[in-house]
C-alpha cells in the first residue's frame, strides 16, 4: 500500500470508515473549488484590465467680433424680416421676439455636438474591453479628434443651449445684428465604479474649463469648451444673404 498522498487510498469503505481519508477527501474538493475560482478570477481581471493611452490639446477661443456681430448696410425692417424668417426654418426654437426692441430669444439643442463646441483635441487609444457609462462593452476603442465630438459618442454626451439676437439701426440704412448664446454641454462618466456627470457653461466667445474626475494618464487633469460658433455665423451669413435678396 502506498502512502496516504500516492494514487491508491484503498477502498471505498476504507475511506468511508477512516477519518483521515475524509480530511483529505474534503482538503481536495476544497483545493478543486479554489482552482476553479483561481481561475475564473484570473479571467475576470485580465478581461477587465485594458492598456489606455491618451493625450489632450485645449482648444484656442476665437475673439474674432466677426463671429458673432455684424452689419448690414440695409435699414432695420428688411433685416429683421430676414432673420424672421430664417429662424423659422431652422433647428431653433424662437421662445421669444420683439421688433420694437430688436430682441429675439432662441433655444437649441443638438445631436451633433462636435459642430457646435470645441472640446480640444483628444487623442485616446484602448485596446481592450471597456464598459462605457451606459454598461455597453466595448472591445477595442481608437479616436482622435474633438473631445467634444468623443463624449457625444462614447460618454452620452449632450448640447443644449439659448441664444439672444439683438438687432438695432445704427445708421440710416445701416443695422447691426449681434448673436450671444450660452452653451451647456454634459456627459457621463465612471470612477470608481460610480457615474459622474460633468458640465460646462460657456458664452459666445468664451470658454469653460473643468476638471475631471479620475483623467486618463497623460492627458492632464482638466478639459476645456468653447463655441465653434458655426450657430452664430450661419444665423448671420443667412441674415445677410436674404436681406439682400429681398
């Protein structure tokens, strides 16, 4: 007979009647169960770990006037008629207007971010899984471009805003039309197993800088919005145009 750790134990009733088989029966069945949550465990990190690399340039605010003000050499009544009429057939919603003041108040929101805001540019390489904010799993993620355009599609991000046009004659055949909005971008994100929601505030011609919960190694610690002010102008350059036409 071999010894108690060799390949025969004797029989069963032998092992059945001999209390130090039972004690090794159950060490067994427990260094089994241990192996096989070893295992899984193993598993379960490796295919939770991911090796992420990322770089973040800030966005530069434009302080060019023209992007949000302009005049036109016509009086104040076709203007106003072209900005009307303009709005009307846009993604603006008017909440609020008022010719004798020139004051005409919008609300916006918008599925494309990325034309509206500029987040900087955000580098970001993941190259295994990841669960975004929504628990989508994701097994490989390559972006490079505006941050702001990345949130909308990895970190449900959203834009909404409101925007004031004041329009007013500044010569006899001459009216000024100013555009000044407030944007409000949001997003989701994780940290420490936990969604946290980030926010900036920002105006026409402005800028916002937040710091981020739990940032990407190598891309600092802080991200910044500004307008693109693609809403500002295209109000304008369609206002001029059709006061021109008219």
């Amino acid at each position: 007979m071999e010894s108690m750790t060799g390949k025969w134990r004797g029989s069963d009733q032998q092992r059945t009647d001999d209390p130090l088989l039972k004690i090794i029966d159950r060490h067994e069945k427990m260094l089994g169960m241990l192996k096989k949550f070893t295992i899984a465990a193993a598993a379960l990190l490796l295919s939770a770990c991911s090796t992420v690399t990322a770089s973040y340039e800030p966005p530069t605010p434009s302080t060019d006037p023209g992007d949000w003000s302009r005049v036109i050499d016509l009086p104040m009544d076709p203007v106003w008629e072209a900005l009307v009429d303009h709005v009307s057939g846009t993604y603006f919603a008017i909440d609020n207007f008022e010719k004798a003041s020139g004051l005409m108040t919008l609300s916006f929101g918008a599925s494309n971010v990325g034309d509206f805001v500029d987040g900087g540019t955000w580098d970001f390489k993941q190259t295994q899984g990841q669960v975004g904010a929504t628990g989508e799993v994701r097994q490989r993620l390559v972006f490079n471009g505006n941050y702001a355009e990345f949130l909308e599609l990895y970190r449900s991000g959203d834009l909404s805003g409101r925007m004031n046009l004041f329009v007013r004659e500044v010569g006899e055949a001459t009216t000024e039309v100013k555009v000044r909005a407030r944007y409000v971008v949001e997003s989701l994100g994780e940290s420490g197993g936990s969604v946290i929601r980030s926010s900036w505030a920002f105006d026409t011609g402005g800028s916002d800088t937040l710091a981020i919960a739990n940032p990407t190694r190598g891309a600092g610690p802080t991200r910044t919005m500004c307008p693109t002010h693609l809403a500002e102008r295209s109000i304008l350059n369609a206002v001029e145009a059709l006061a021109a036409d008219g």
